[in-house]
C-alpha cells in the first residue's frame, strides 16, 4: 500500500531549500486552515477556536490553535521541531579565482559529512537584503532552482589511497566550481552577489547584505518496491516539520490549546534570537495565555504546568552495512514506526513519564513505536527537546523517525514512518497534554 504522505513531503523538502524557505512553504500551509497571521508588535486579540500564526525573523515559527479552555486550566499540547538543516553556507563575499576557474568560498554550517557534497550538482538558496529605490532595505528570498555548482573531486590517479577514505577540508577542497570565466585578481562583485542580483533583477551595487547556502539541487523522491523510502535532502528535519504541520491542520479544536512550534539554528547549538536556546517560545506562549484573559505569572506557570512537549527530530536508523556501531537490540528500523530517544545524560529530553505517555497515544493511534539508544560507549546527538524543556518547565518526550545517512546532503528515510508520525502527533493533539 501507498504511503499517505510521502509525496506531499517531498514536495514540502523541494519547496524548502532553505529554512527561510521553510517558513514560506509552512505558512501556505496554515494559511490553507485560515490561520491568522500576528505581528509580535501589535497587540493581540486572540479568540477561542482560531488558529493563529507568527514568524519571527522570517526563520521561526510559532501556530496556535487556541483551546476551548483558558490555557490556565487545560494547558498547550507542543509539538516542535527544526527547519534548518547542516550544509554549506556561501561567504558571498568571497569568491576564489584560479586560471580563470572561479570557485566560491563556504563555510560549514552545522556538522554536514563533507564527502557527500562533492560531485553532486548544487544550487543556491537563501535570503537577501536589497536597498530600494527609497533606500530601505528589504527581504527577498532567493532560490536558484537548478545546478549553478559543483565540488569536483580529485582523480583517482592522484590519490591511489582514496577509497580509504579522504578528507576534505572546507578551506579548500570544497569549494564549489561556479565559472568558468573568472578573470584573475578578485572581481568587484563576487559570484554568489552577481548570480543572485541576476535572478533578483536587480543591480548588484543594490544588495546590502545575504545568508545564502549551497543545496542539493536534485528532486526529492519515493523509491522501493512499495514506494516504501524516501530520499531526499534536510529529512532531518523537514520531516518533522511537515509530520507537525500536517498533524496540527488534521488535529480537532479542543478544550486545551495546540501549539507547533518550528526552530531555527538548532545545528548550531539553537543559541540565537529565534532558537530553541532563547526566550522565544516562552515569551510567545506566556503573551498567549496574557490575551487569552489569563491573570499575570501565576496562570502563565499554570498553563505551563499543565502543558506537555513532543520533541520531533530524526532518529539513527539500523544501518545493514554498519551493524556494528548499532545497540543490537535498541536500534529502530526503517517503517517500524517512530523511534523514542534517551539518554542517561539527558542528550534528550524524554524520561520515564514522558516515554509512558508517548507510547500511549501511538498505542491509541494504532502506531507502532520503538525505542532508540545509542550503543553505551558512543554519545548521541541531541535536539532541541532537552534545551526547549530547560526554558519552559515543560515535561517533553523526544521522539523521531529512523533514517540513514544522517547529516549527509541527501538521507533515506522509511514513507510508512511519516505516516505513523502524523498519526501519533494527531492523537498526541487531540488528546491533549493530561497525562
Ligand atoms: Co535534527
């Protein structure tokens, strides 16, 4: 049988290059639910009910659906996730010109695997600041849709030693090739300016500043004898995003309040203005239960104290070809449903309660789950349940589907676990934060 969702996800990962681009895609979506959109510098009028909507930064993004209930009595069900992804950001100040072969500089962002970016047509996403006829400056988003890239890598003859595994240093070895024109000296306009005031239609001297990547620029796809994989770009953490959205949209408004939340610069660490290390989301719901007739601190913790957090991010898949570095029995497998994460050293956020209560609703959902820990001599990674628990007080479950080749340009992940994945969120909103 079919997976539900896997298409729709591959066209949310196509459409959201960048996470910019992300909060565009997530925007049409709640849009589609006639959610409202609130500017964090108005004031608020929020009804019970309605769906509502803010972006901070053009990269963070908080929904509500406000409950039945004062958040004070019945609390917010959280589901949240991150929409940036590791790669190769372009320094679009630099570009390198050697004998006419022009390259432009990058540097990492996040822990991408260096080696699946070489020889593998890029293009170019992200947003830049152009100065208007009127002098002020404005945001556009920039996505070149097709290869404008490409990192060759050195032949084989020069390297006999190189299926023993080659390093590649971001300094030098990865630099994309983008010209093949490049007159010697350093150009007055670099490439990625030049390109992007091309696609713009505007004059290079226009653009004040960029945060520009380099992206896979292939299509997504579903694959296997039953359509049972996805491959595609930024699963980790697309998937989460698109499993929240889609499972907030089919959610039923109920008496305790949904919330979808979608970080920025969780790869980094999340320490940013619009990441899960700030007082975002906490100063968006305490304004929530401020507008919704909520009385000062006291029922801003209730509704806190109320309130339960599902920490979707990707989980390591059991790898055939690496059995080895797997906890033998504790490893998820692909399309056996959504992983839950621990950790003693609480690398995640889910403990014992939090586990008991995730389980239930995957139970109650007909989803099976498994269980994810990494092998007692490996660290895992981590996700912003830890960090978002840590700001808000609130009991969080980290939970994930299984994929392969995590962090590298391109992850294959099971279609059947994204189904399972919307489910069990939908029967986690539905249900509500009591637990
Ligand atoms: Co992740």
């Amino acid at each position: 049988m079919p997976s539900m969702h896997a298409h729709d996800l591959c066209e949310f990962i196509d459409s959201s290059p960048s996470a910019f681009h992300a909060m565009v895609t997530a925007v049409a979506m709640l849009e589609k639910l006639g959610a409202t959109r609130l500017d964090e510098r108005e004031h608020w009028n929020l009804e019970a009910g309605r769906t509502y909507f803010l972006v901070r930064d053009d990269a963070s993004l908080v929904a509500v659906r406000i409950g039945a209930d004062a958040p004070a009595e019945s609390g917010f069900a959280i589901a949240g996730a991150h929409a940036d992804a590791p790669g190769l950001r372009i320094r679009h100040e630099k570009t390198v010109i050697d004998r006419g072969l022009e390259r432009a500089a990058v540097e990492a962002y996040g822990g991408p695997i260096h080696s699946s970016w070489v020889d593998r047509p890029l293009s170019m996403a992200g947003r830049i600041i152009v100065r208007g006829p009127d002098g002020r400056a404005q945001t556009r988003l920039l996505d070149t849709g097709r290869p404008v890239a490409i990192i060759p890598n050195l032949a084989i003859h020069f390297n006999r030693e190189m299926n023993k595994g080659v390093e590649y240093p971001m300094h030098s070895a990865l630099l994309p090739l983008v010209s093949g024109n490049g007159e010697s000296g350093m150009p007055a306009v670099s490439w990625a300016l030049r390109t992007a005031a091309r696609e713009l239609g505007v004059e290079p001297e226009s653009i004040v500043s960029a945060e520009l990547s380099f992206v896979d620029a292939g299509a997504s796809f579903v694959w296997g004898d039953d359509g049972e994989f996805i491959c595609a770009p930024r699963i980790d953490n697309l998937e989460g995003c698109h499993a929240i959205l889609t499972a907030f949209g089919a959610a039923p408004a109920g008496s305790h309040s949904h919330v979808a939340v979608l970080f920025d610069n969780e790869e980094i660490g999340s320490g940013t203005q619009r990441g899960a290390d700030s007082a975002f989301l906490r100063d968006i719901l305490a304004r929530i239960v401020a507008t919704t007739g909520g009385r000062g601190v006291e029922d801003e913790q209730r509704a806190l104290a109320r309130s339960f957090c599902v920490s979707v991010d990707g989980a390591q898949g059991w790898h055939p070809s690496y059995a080895d570095k797997f906890d033998e029995d504790f490893s998820p497998l692909l399309n056996r449903g959504p992983a839950i994460k621990a950790n003693a050293n609480v690398r995640y956020a889910t403990d014992a309660i939090g586990e008991a209560a995730f389980r239930t609703w995957c139970a109650a959902a007909g989803v099976p789950s498994q269980r994810f820990r990494m092998r007692a001599d490996l660290a895992p990674g981590s996700t912003i349940g830890p960090i978002s628990a840590a700001h808000l007080g609130v009991r969080t479950v980290d939970v994930g589907v299984p994929m392969l080749a995590m962090h590298s340009a391109r992850e294959t992940a099971g279609s059947y676990d994204h189904d399972y994945m919307i489910v069990a969120l939908k029967g986690f909103y539905t249900a509500g934060p009591d637990r």
